[in-house]
C-alpha cells in the first residue's frame, strides 16, 4: 500500500496526490511531498511497531521531472523523526529552497526510524526490526522510482545527526555502491567516552534484570521505564546486542542479575562502534566515497571526539574525508551544519559558523 499526504495546493497537489510527477511552473514554491507505506521488512517486527510510516520529501522550486536531482537521505537522532520535519515543515521547506539557490538544488528526504525503545540507531537486529534494510532498499527505492535520481556523483548522499551521524556512518559502510557521500554530524562513536558513562549512570545500573527481562519483547509486562537513560540504554541494547533470531525482541543486558558489568556483552556494543569498525577495516570505506565530519566544540556528549578520530583514520584511506568542530553544544545550528557538509560534498564555498 502507497498512498501520499502532499501539504501543497491546487491541481499540482491533486496530480501529486495521485502518485504522478508533474513539471514545477514558473513561479513554484518548494514543496513538503509525505510518502506513506507498508514496509515489507518491518512487518511482524518484534516490538509491534508501525509499518506504516511517513517518508518527508522536500523538494526545490528547481526540481523538474526533466531535470532530476541528487538526493540527501536525512537520518534524525533519537527519538526524532520526518513527523518531527513535518510538524515544521515551512522551517525546511525554506532550508531547501536555501540548498536549491546558495549550494546545489537537492531533494531532501527525512526518514522515521523510531522504535518502542525511541529509536533503531538504523540497523538491521532481531530484537527490534531491520531497520537498514527499510532504509536502502525500500525508502530509496519508493523515492527515485518516484523523482528519479542524478546520474552524476554524487548521486545520493547519506546523512544524520546524533544517532542518525551513527546511522549514515554504518550505512555509508554497509553500502558503499549506494551512497557516494557521508555526513555524520556529531554521531555516536568512540563509545568508551560517549556510552559508558551513560551504561553507568545509577537508573541504569540499579534496574534488576528481571525488570529488563519483563521490558523486552515478546514479554512487554511493564511499561517502558520512567527514567530517560534506562530507556536509552535499553534502545542501544536492542540495536547492538539482540539474542538472536530464534528469539525475536530479546537482547543481551550488560549487568547480570547480581549487577556485575558484563564484559562480553559490552564488547558487542563495541563492535558496532564507527570508531572500532574504521579501526579494525581497512575497507570500511570505499576510496572515493566522500565522508564529512563533525562534532560541536562543546557537545555535552564528547561526540566531537570520536568525530575527530574518525577522521584520523580515514583521511589517509578515502579519497575525500574533512572533519569541522562548530562552536556550540550537540544540537545546536543543526541547518548550518547540514549546509556546510552539503556544500562540502558539491565542492561549493563553505561558511564557518559563528
């Protein structure tokens, strides 16, 4: 099932509502189009979560079923998503239309990644859903058998802030044919000084196991933990260390039920992390991928410093890599950031933020 809800006007949103690409007229605005579907991979999800999703296409005045452009896959941080962009649409439509006539005209597309637990972290795992996959293969392909897509690199560029940074890194990896450029703007990475000290804040090491057990699927006993760090952890634990697929929801805690930190189960979390991946493969990437970096000065999460390592280990193997330390903290001036990772990636001026 497809069907389309297009905030737009008159007989181009009748057309568009239809399914149909129709040429944008002299005088056009940038338009919000909003794909829903049936996803085929996240049916039957372990956590129960919607298979009907909205895709958020933002689309330039310059866009013609003539003249096809490259496209950014947007991946939001936890717990946000393309409703998050919907709900504020103008802010973006104006933000694209801003790409379209100071960088380079792009179809911007906002994805829903979101979970029982918040978020997916975007990868395929049994104990949430397949993420990646409803990523790659069915909002790329339900989107350009639609607009269409640029035949001159860099054709589809993969990009995210946060959790989504982390996202569009391990995404950027799993399918270097797919996605010619990254932009990871302040992702989760290096998680020996991002995620232990959240795994060791007192709401998440003083939940009993039995309280996570009866919290996973196919259990779901209780609801979700008021404590925000508990239900983080839980989010991460889904995403980096599920059972497996003969036991669907379930993941592997990092304490034992006498609350003694659980080593093996830790190195799994590891194991997903950009920063270790880079490190141990020396075809994370490949060489004319493009891949921008950033992190905030002042992230109150240290993700500038995995960020910045990334891109030690990768500047000397690809064949363009930058990385870019903004002033603020983790969420601050996300437009701009975005703008100069794009402009970036075209080979177009770059504005320092202030």
């Amino acid at each position: 099932m497809m069907k389309s809800r297009m905030p737009v006007t008159g007989a181009k949103s009748a057309l568009t509502a239809l399914g149909l690409l129709v040429p944008i007229l002299a005088g056009a605005q940038p338009r919000l189009d909003v794909i829903e579907f049936s996803s085929r991979v996240l049916k039957n999800n372990p956590l129960h979560d919607p298979v009907v999703r909205s895709v958020a296409v933002f689309v330039p005045e310059q866009y013609t079923n003539h003249a096809v452009l490259p496209v950014v896959y947007y991946l939001p941080g936890y717990d946000s998503s393309s409703e998050n962009f919907i709900k504020d649409a103008d802010r973006w439509r104006a933000f694209t239309q801003k790409l379209a006539d100071e960088v380079t005209p792009v179809l911007l597309v906002v994805v829903d990644g979101r979970n029982r637990w918040g978020g997916s972290q975007y990868l395929n795992s049994p104990a949430q859903g397949n993420y990646a996959d409803y990523v790659c293969d069915e909002i790329v392909a339900r989107v350009e058998s639609r607009y269409g897509i640029a035949t001159n690199t860099p054709r589809r560029i993969i990009a995210g802030h946060s959790s989504g940074g982390f996202g569009a890194l391990h995404l950027g990896m799993m399918r270097p044919d797919l996605f010619d450029a990254v932009i990871a703007l302040s992702p989760d990475s290096d998680f020996p000084f991002t995620h232990l000290p959240l795994v060791k804040m007192p709401g998440v090491t003083n939940a009993s196991l039995s309280e996570i057990e009866s919290c996973m699927a196919p259990r779901m006993t209780i609801p979700l933990p008021k404590d925000g760090d508990l239900t983080y952890a839980l989010g991460l634990s889904a995403a980096y260390a599920p059972v497996g697929p003969g036991r669907p929801g379930e993941f592997q805690w990092l304490y034992d039920a006498h609350g003694r930190f659980r080593e093996k189960v830790w190195q799994r979390w590891l194991d997903n992390d950009p920063l270790t991946i880079v490190q141990r493969n020396l075809e994370a990437f490949h060489a004319n991928q493009s891949v921008y970096l950033d992190g905030a000065a002042h992230d109150q999460f240290g993700a500038n410093v995995g960020a910045r390592k990334i891109y030690e280990v990768l500047r000397a193997r690809v064949a363009r890599c930058t990385f870019y330390e903004p002033p603020g903290r983790h969420n601050d001036h996300l437009q701009e950031r975005l703008e100069r990772g794009l402009a970036w990636v075209f080979h177009r001026p770059m504005q320092e933020i202030k």
